[in-house]
C-alpha cells in the first residue's frame, strides 16, 4: 500500500502540482480513507519528501542503466534527457518551481543530490567526449559540468522560462543543442546534426 500512494502522490503531484493536490483528493483517487494515508505518511510534507526522493532514484537508477550502455557521449545525453522526460511527463505545473517555493528545505536537499549525481554524470561525459574526439580537448571540465548543471536547472524556473511560452520537451531540446554546439568538435557536430535532423523527422 505504501508504494501504491508513493506511486499515486507522484502522478498527481507531476500533473497538478505539490500545492494543489491535497490528502483528500488522494484519498478520493486511490479509493481509500486519509486515515490510511497517514498510517503511512505523518503530513503531506513528508509525503512529498518521500515521493521527490523516491522518483530522484528512480531516474538516478534510470540514468545509470543509460551510461552502463556506453554510447556515444552526445547520443547518451540525448537518450538521458528522453528518458527524464517520459518519467517527468510534459507538466504544466512546474514542479520543481513550485518545491522551491512551498517546500524550500525539501528542494535544496533535492538540489544538492541533483548536483552530485549529475557533476559526476556530466564530468564523465564530457571526458568520454574528449577522448573520442567529437568535443573540444580544451574544455574546462569542471566549469562546463557546473554551467550545464546551472543552466537545467533554471529551465525549472517559471518566472525565467514561463510555461506559456514555452514548452518542457521545447526547452530542453534547446538547451541540449545550445550546450553540446558549444563544446562538440566538427566531427562531434556531424553526429548532432545527424541526430537533430533524425528528431525532426
């Protein structure tokens, strides 16, 4: 039961955001009482601390599965961001903006995991990328990993990227293209070029 409201809690909080779902429209979805919900679950905020953990997870696990296949570094970051997207859905909610704003605690430590798996993932990416050379031997590793970090997470920011004007799966197309054109060599540019057309398609 406990994985089934954890599964539950984060459908809705994905379609319709952490401030409007409430424990009775849980309850009401699942077909149980609230009294149940909170044999399991203290409060909402620890409901929510625990199904933005246990989807964190769910797409580390994702992600690591995706680099164990050893791609081509500009095709597995495409195959990552595919994949965070089937499991984040096209939301309208931003609710990554909205974690930050009604449950701040709850997103800084989301944030600082978000950080150390994605420095790692990134840092091995772009070292892989070197050494195939399809991106530029002059990088700063570190300062590049930190701005493609940086820069995701602001797509997250409603006030910056507003959802009226722009789409998730839009967004992250652009800033994929605009970081991997920054770094890729001429060699490394044919095979996203080869990959934007194939999308486009």
């Amino acid at each position: 039961m406990r994985q089934k409201i954890l599964h539950t809690a984060t459908e809705l909080f994905l379609t319709l955001g952490f401030k409007s779902v409430t424990m009775d429209d849980l309850a009401n979805e699942m077909g149980i009482s609230k009294k149940t919900i909170y044999t399991h679950f203290e409060n909402k905020t620890k409901l929510v601390e625990e199904t933005t953990m246990d989807l964190f997870w769910v797409i580390s696990n994702g992600i690591d599965d995706i680099i164990s296949l050893q791609k081509n570094p500009i095709e597995e970051l495409y195959e990552i961001k595919k994949f965070v997207m089937s499991r984040l859905k096209d939301e309208k909610t931003s609710p990554q903006y909205q974690l930050q704003k009604y449950y701040p605690q709850i997103h800084q430590t989301l944030r600082d995991k978000h950080f150390e798996v994605m420095q790692d993932c990134v840092v091995q990416n772009i070292q892989r990328g070197i050494a195939a050379k399809i991106y530029r031997e002059n990088l700063n590793i570190q300062f590049v990993a930190r701005i493609y970090f940086s820069g995701v997470y602001s797509l997250g920011d409603d006030d910056i990227f507003p959802s009226a004007m722009f789409t998730k799966p839009e967004l992250e197309d652009y800033y994929l293209e605009y970081h991997l054109r920054g770094i890729v060599t001429p060699e490394g540019r044919k095979i996203l070029n080869k990959i934007i057309n194939s999308n486009q398609e």
